[in-house]
C-alpha cells in the first residue's frame, strides 16, 4: 500500500460527484466514476482509487461517514475493491478481521448515503 500524500487532483471533483449523485445511481463502479469525470488511460482506475484513498484519509480524520463507500468494483459482489478495506483498516474504521469487513462496509455505506 502506498503511502503518499500528494494530493490528488481527481479527489474533490469525485467527492462532487458522490455527494450529487441520485442515489438511485449509487453505488458507482471505478469504471463508471472514471467514465462521468472523462478520464482517460493510461491509470483511469488506479486514479480513481487513489483520489477516493484520499477522501478516506480526508472523511477519517473529519470524523464523517467514508464517501469512498460509494464506489464499488465491477466484479466484487458490490463490494469496494481490496484496497479500501486494506486502507479502512489503516485508518482504524474497520476491524483487522476480514470476516467483519462485508457487514461493517454495509453499515459505513449506509451512513455515508444519510451524510451526504
């Protein structure tokens, strides 16, 4: 997991993004965010995850339901990709147990969909 803080310029435009969304059309994919905000190769997608690390870092420390919860993978059972729980856990939002990462992102997406 990568630990920079340089700052990425695709965060507050995705937060937008999230916090304007119907919620009809939540949860997004990467590839539909990617998509909406006319991003284009090479690292669509690794940009993306790197902007919504950045909002998790940003919700954390702010004491707010995580907005990146609303971002999903295509192939993870509506679940984020890996590397969300991987920087949750970092941030002391989910438990270290994996087992409890499905109901605790559950519960994290259902505040983040009242807070917006």
């Amino acid at each position: 997991m990568s630990h920079s803080h340089a700052t990425s310029p695709l965060a507050a435009p995705i937060r937008a993004l999230l916090t304007q969304a119907p919620a009809s059309a939540l949860p997004m994919t990467y590839q539909q965010v990617a998509n909406t905000l006319g991003l284009t190769p090479p690292r669509t997608i690794a940009r993306v995850a790197q902007a919504l690390e950045q909002l998790m870092e940003e919700d954390v420390a702010a004491g707010r339901p995580m907005i990146a919860t609303l971002v999903i993978s295509r192939r993870g059972e509506g679940l984020p990709a890996s590397g969300f729980f991987e920087k949750a856990v970092a941030l002391g939002r989910f438990p270290n147990d994996p087992a409890q990462h499905s109901a605790r992102y559950t519960e994290e997406r259902e505040q983040a969909l009242l807070a917006r």
